[in-house]
C-alpha cells in the first residue's frame, strides 16, 4: 500500500468519504500546498475590499477620564499679575499681545516681532 493508497484510506475512515471525495480532498490539498488558485480563493476585488476593511481599525475614542487638577490660586495670581504688568506698566521693552495661554503657568506676548513664552514652574519643597 503506497503512501497516496494510505492517505486516502485514513481520509475515508476519519471522514466517513466515498473514496473518489477522498481523491478530491486530497488533490485540493496539494493544490493549496502549491500555491494554486482554487475555487474557494477571494477574487481580486473581494481581496482589496478585505484589505481596505482591516486598515479601518475602529479605536475607542475618549476612554481616560483625565485628571482633574485642583487650580493653584497663588500661581495663578501671579501670572495674571505679571501679564498685567507686562502689558500696562513695563518701561524696557513694548510687550504686544500679551496672552495668558494657560491661567496657571504660560504668557505669551511678542517683542519686536518676535514671540516669547514666559512659564511659572513653582518648585517642590525639599524632602
């Protein structure tokens, strides 16, 4: 009993097949271990739609819930006390457009045509 003889024997015993369905499984196999097209193959424009579809991964959008800062009533003053001064009482240099881009650290002003950044950092005590 060859090899071919063997495989189709176990293929109608597993299967419970007629032997020539045992043949066909076993030729589709070898078609498909060879690389072949066959009759179950996604046609071309079936392949580009499953491509395209697995480049739209859907993401959750909005899960972290953020952290919610208690706001620094002494930074903040600060801040909004210097871009005051800034923009009203400065004598060295014409600050225009001054902003407070973020009420507890930034002001952003520009001088001579040039944009400048000032950021509060309040240190940490030491431990």
């Amino acid at each position: 009993m060859g090899d071919n003889e063997k495989r189709i024997a176990e293929l109608m015993a597993q299967l419970g097949c007629s032997r020539e369905e045992a043949i066909d499984i076993i030729a589709y196999d070898d078609d498909v271990d060879d690389g072949k097209k066959t009759e179950y193959d996604l046609t071309p424009e079936q392949e580009a739609n499953v491509r395209s579809m697995n480049r739209k991964v859907e993401h959750k959008k909005g899960q972290g819930q953020g952290r919610n800062r208690k706001p620094n009533e002494t930074k903040e003053a600060i801040v909004k006390e210097i871009a005051e001064f800034l923009a009203e009482d400065a004598q060295g240099q014409v600050y225009e457009e001054v902003k407070i881009s973020n009420p507890n650290r930034m002001i952003t002003f520009i001088i001579n045509g040039k944009a400048y950044e000032l950021t509060l950092i309040e240190k940490r005590a030491p431990k």
